[in-house]
C-alpha cells in the first residue's frame, strides 16, 4: 500500500525554523508518496529501483510540482523530490515508474486538496485550536476516507500544531 502524506508548511517551519521563505505557503503541500508493507510498514519491500533521473519530469509537470510538492525547508524543489523519488519512490517501481510516482502524487494532492477541505468546513489550520476529531470529520466527509493527523509539539507553547494529514 501506499501513504500518501501532505504537510501543512507553517508547523514544519515552526518546528524545523529553517525555512527558505520567511512566510510559508498557506497550504498543504506534498511530503511525499510512501510505499509500504504491511508487517513491516517502515521497510518497503521493493527498494531496487533506479535513481532519480530528474529529464524522467516534463517541463508540465514539473511546473505543476512547483506548486504541489515545494520544498518549504531550502527551496530547492529538484533536491527535494531527488530525496523522496531514493528514499521511497523508487521503492514503487514495480508499479509506478519514476513520471507516474510524481503525476500520481500530484493527481492525489489536487483531488484530496486539503486546503480547500478545510477551508470548505470552515477550519483554518493557523487561526484557532481545533479537535482532531473535527479535523478528521471535516477530511473524511469530503473524501469518504479517514485520514491520519500528525501533530508536532511547539517547544515554547507546548502546543500541539497539526503537521502532516496521511492517506
């Protein structure tokens, strides 16, 4: 199976505070397209696949992936997508090859935009506190699939701030 994970850049800002804009986009972005196993989620079992091979992305798509899966920490878009394509992409090969991994990705951020969910229910990720519960309701109505919260704790406020939203 796959996870697919989208990240809301303020908390990765906030609790990395090394971010290449001093503002970061208002909303969420890639993080990245994990394959899995099920007994042992952590390892992908297909880890042979070949390197990053940044000519496998059109112009097109590349500029759709700009705006989808920006690198928020140094602003180096390709380094980024190099990372996630060894780390975890390449790990997918048997099913999607390197141009797929990354149409994908973007096909699922623009159809599961969790900006425009969100905002549709209301909910502003950065205004107020608001209840896992009513995030994850607001996520699974327009979806029809439940997602999984990740949160990171803001050291000065002992906050929990909503950090990654995992399909």
């Amino acid at each position: 199976y796959f996870q697919f994970v989208q990240q809301w850049p303020p908390t990765n800002c906030k609790i990395r505070t090394k971010c290449s804009k001093p503002r970061p986009s208002q909303m969420f972005t890639i993080h990245g397209l994990w394959p899995s196993n099920y007994s042992n989620p952590k390892m992908p079992s297909n880890c042979m696949g070949s390197r990053f091979n940044e000519s496998n992305l059109s112009p097109k798509l590349r500029s759709k992936l700009k705006r989808s899966w920006p690198d928020v920490e140094s602003g180096n878009d390709t380094k980024f997508w190099e990372g996630e394509w060894n780390k975890h992409g390449k790990c997918s090969e048997q099913t999607l090859n390197q141009m797929q991994y990354f149409q994908r990705s973007h096909e699922m951020w623009y159809t599961s935009n969790i900006t425009s969910i969100l905002k549709n229910a209301s909910i502003v990720p950065s205004a107020t506190r608001w209840k896992y519960s009513d995030i994850v309701s607001a996520i699974k109505t327009a979806t029809k699939r439940t997602p999984l919260l990740r949160c990171k704790t803001e050291a000065a406020t002992n906050t929990e701030l909503l950090h990654e939203v995992v399909f």
